[in-house]
C-alpha cells in the first residue's frame, strides 16, 4: 500500500501525505479506536474540525500510538460560524487544548458561511478575512504549519488571495465520481491549492451504481476503491472514513490506475441529485 506512504507537496513546502483518514460523524466516544486502527492500517494522515466534537478522542488516540508525533499529519478546521478575530483566536487555542497538541499541521475555515446560511448568497468576505488574519497569527506562532479552507468558492478564494497576508494551501470540497466540480478544481489548481476531496464515496451512494460496480469489476477492486482511486487521478486528495477495520484497510489499498478512456467515462457520468438521508446536510442538500 505505498499510496500511503506517497506526499503531495504544499505551496508553502510542507508535505501532505497523499490520502487521509475522515472523522466525520464518528462520535467521540467511539474515534479513538478508529483512528488506531487507521494508524495501525498505515495512514498518516487524520483529518478532523470543531464541528465533529471529537478533537479529544483523536487526541487520546495520539497519546496512546506508538508513531511518533512529527509523523502523523493532522488537520482541524475552524468552525463554519466564526467570523471574527478574537473568536478565531480562542477557537484555534482551544483546538491545540481538545487535541493536546502544540501545533496541528493544517487548519481550515470549515465553510465560508456558518451551516445555517450555506449557500445562501452571502458571502462573509469580512468575517473570513477576519478569521483568516487570526489564522495568520497562529501560523506565525507556530502552532499551524499549513492555511487552507473549505468549501470555498472561486469568490471565497479569491477574497483570501487578494486581500490575505499568507494564501491558502488547500481546498477542502466536496468530489467524487458523479459530482465533481471541474471548474473550481481548475482555478485551484492554477492558484497552487491542494483540493482535498471529501466524502469520495458520495457518502455511500454510488455504491449500487451498476455502471460504476462494472467499472470495478475490470479492475478487480472495490467500488469505495475505484472511488478512491478516481479522486487520485485528478490530483485530488481524498478522504475516506471508515469504522470496519476491514475497509479502513481496503480504502488503504489503491495502488492501481484507471486507464484514461475509463477515467473520461467515469468523469462524465451524470451528476448524482440523491444523497438519501445525509440529503438534508447543507453540503449534499445545496448540490
């Protein structure tokens, strides 16, 4: 499984390991044992926020590893409704605390608008701004390595390029076969940000997709595999979450390559306008 041994390389120099581990919706109470069985699996990278509420039990399960600190790649994100300074401050303050660590080596602002505003035509250049500059402090300080954000839009991007001190390394978005935003993928990766691609399995959805399972069935993987694999293709960094030991693994093993004839077809596959129960969260509600 070398892709998790495998670094992209940051704007700002810092190395990022190519696939990381999601904890989303994992309860605290429950993510300590999955990210040690991630790190056991072999991945180096954790990816969490303030939103998730289980900063603690990532940290216990950093506590309790025996890989060292400095090899364990770990990002949080500000939450989505601060947009002021000094709350951005305290919150990234507190973060350090809830993981128990002295720095984290990516923060991201979690959404441009707080979850109850998503999408909904304001943009909070003002308030970002403001969060970014504590952002900036931190990094200084050395308590972030790496900037970035989340969800951003080209407009959300270009306030933080235009009127920010240190630009964003990263791009957290919602990709994956069957949805996957080729013109914000482009700008980003003009501007020298890394799109990370969360929920790359569609939060479960595409997993009965016929045309996609006979896609998987060619290359003698999983679908979750080719999905995974697809978001490598592009350039992308994907992060898939898992609590079955067997697939924390699996989701590890995508060494292959999807030929570029099966890559076109799988990127022109229609856009997927169903996300079942997880419809009603603002980022697959908003697609």
């Amino acid at each position: 499984m070398t892709i998790l041994k495998e670094n992209y390389q940051l704007a700002n120099g810092v190395q990022i390991p190519k696939l990381g581990f999601g904890t989303w919706l994992i309860d605290n109470h429950r993510v300590t044992a999955a990210v040690t069985q991630a790190l056991e699996a072999g991945y180096r990278h954790l990816d969490t926020a303030q939103a998730y509420g289980n900063e603690k039990g990532i940290g216990e399960a950093l506590r309790q590893t025996a890989v060292p600190r400095e090899q364990v790649f770990v990002t949080t994100k500000l939450a989505a409704e601060i947009k002021s300074y000094d709350a951005a401050a305290q919150a990234i303050d507190q973060s350090l605390t809830d993981l128990g660590l002295d720095y984290v080596d990516l923060l991201l602002i979690h959404a441009p608008q707080p979850w109850d505003k998503f999408r909904n035509g304001e943009h909070y250049f003002a308030g970002n701004l403001a969060a970014w500059q504590a952002m900036e402090a931190a990094y200084d300080a050395g308590k972030i390595r790496a900037l970035g954000v989340a969800n951003f839009e080209q407009e959300d991007l270009e306030n933080i390029l235009n009127h920010g001190r240190i630009k964003p390394v990263v791009n957290q978005i919602l990709l994956h076969i069957a949805n996957t935003p080729f013109a914000l993928l482009q700008y980003c990766q003009e501007h020298d940000i890394l799109v990370e691609a969360y929920s790359p399995i569609a939060h479960g959805q595409i997993l009965q997709n016929p045309q996609i399972k006979q896609m998987a069935a060619k290359y003698q993987v999983s679908v979750s595999q080719l999905a995974i694999r697809y978001c490598l293709e592009l350039g992308t960094l994907p992060l898939p979450k898992s609590e079955n030991p067997a697939h924390i693994v699996e989701n590890g093993a995508v060494d292959f390559q999807i030929a570029p004839a099966d890559l076109k077809t799988l990127e022109d596959l229609p856009q997927i306008t169903n996300y079942g129960d997880a419809s009603s969260f603002p980022v697959f509600h908003q697609q």
